[in-house]
C-alpha cells in the first residue's frame, strides 16, 4: 500500500501542470525543461541555451544563454555563460554577456552589456543601451539617455549628468565631443 501511494504522489510531482512553478529546474536546448514548467522559485540550470516565462531565484547558465521574460534574483553565467532578459529583471545578472530588452532594476556585470532601460549600474568593457541608464562603467558606453557614464569613450545623446573619460561625446551636452569630461548645458 505505501508503495501504491509513493507511485500516486509521484505521478502527480511529475505530471503536474505545465503552469506551476518549480523550485528546481534543468534547462536545454529546443525548449526542453525539466520538469516542464514555465515558472522557476529557486534555482535553474540552463545548458546551451534554456527557455523559460520566470524565475525567481539563481539562474546559472553554462556555455551558452538563459532565456526568460522575467527575472528576479540573480542571473549567474558560469563557463561561457550570459543571460537574455525580455521584459523585466530585478537583481543581478553577472556573466559573459547580458541581453536585456526590457527593463533592469539592479547590476549588469559582465563583458558586454547589451540593455535598454536600466536603473541601476551597467559595468562591463562594453556597455550598449537602447533606453536610458542611470550609470555606465566601461571601456566603451553607448546609450540613448545617460545620468552617468565612467570609461574610455562615452558616447549619448542625452547626458543628465556627466561623463568622465578620455572621449565623452553627447548630443546636448556642454561640448559635442570633449575630453576627460563633459555635461549637459
């Protein structure tokens, strides 16, 4: 009888609805996930290249990109690893590349920073935004609007702030271009 019950509540831990978020999760290449889920609380390992609606917790990628519309927590690229973010993350994502579409609330850190809207710090030898970024720390840091940006070439076309490096450039700043540092006028 025990054994006839362990087999029921296995089978329903393993075909529980696609919709129900899962403390752990195993991600791949071709949408594969494991268990099949499209919400992570806790801790997702993507290798290659895994999919998923949210997490909320650590996501480790490896050699390759975790993908998913919402992030809470922390994205963490081991062995090659970056993360591609659509809509919203809040918190860290540290690796070789960030890929933020949306919004960002927290860090990037990685070698390349490709983002939009950022509140928070984008660090990383190249830092490349769409929207605005409230501080950029780079070699090279290319954005739309910028409160602040640190590094060898700062470029904007709306600096609220300033820019600190060897050539800051920004449509409405003090200068167009000028070195070691520029503001808006």
């Amino acid at each position: 009888m025990k054994r006839f019950i362990s087999a029921i509540a296995l089978s329903a831990l393993i075909s529980a609805p696609a919709f129900a978020e899962s403390p752990v999760m195993f991600s791949t290449i071709n949408g594969y996930n494991a268990p099949d889920s499209d919400a992570v609380g806790g801790v997702r390992l993507s290798v290659l290249h895994g999919q998923v609606d949210e997490v909320r917790g650590v996501d480790f990628s490896v050699l390759g990109m975790s993908e998913t519309k919402r992030t809470t927590g922390i994205n963490f690229g081991l062995f090659f690893g970056g993360a591609k973010v659509t809509e919203e993350m809040k918190g860290a994502s540290l690796g070789l590349f960030n890929w933020n579409t949306g919004s960002t609330t927290g860090v990037n850190l990685a070698a390349v920073n490709i983002t939009n809207d950022v509140n928070g710090l984008n660090w990383s030898a190249v830092n490349v935004s769409e929207g605005y970024t409230k501080a950029d720390l780079g070699l090279a840091s290319i954005s739309e609007k910028s409160n602040f940006q640190l590094g060898v070439f700062n470029m904007t076309k709306e600096i609220d702030g300033v820019q600190i490096g060897l050539i800051n450039c920004a449509d409405n700043g003090f200068f167009k271009c000028f070195p070691i540092l520029n503001f808006a006028k």
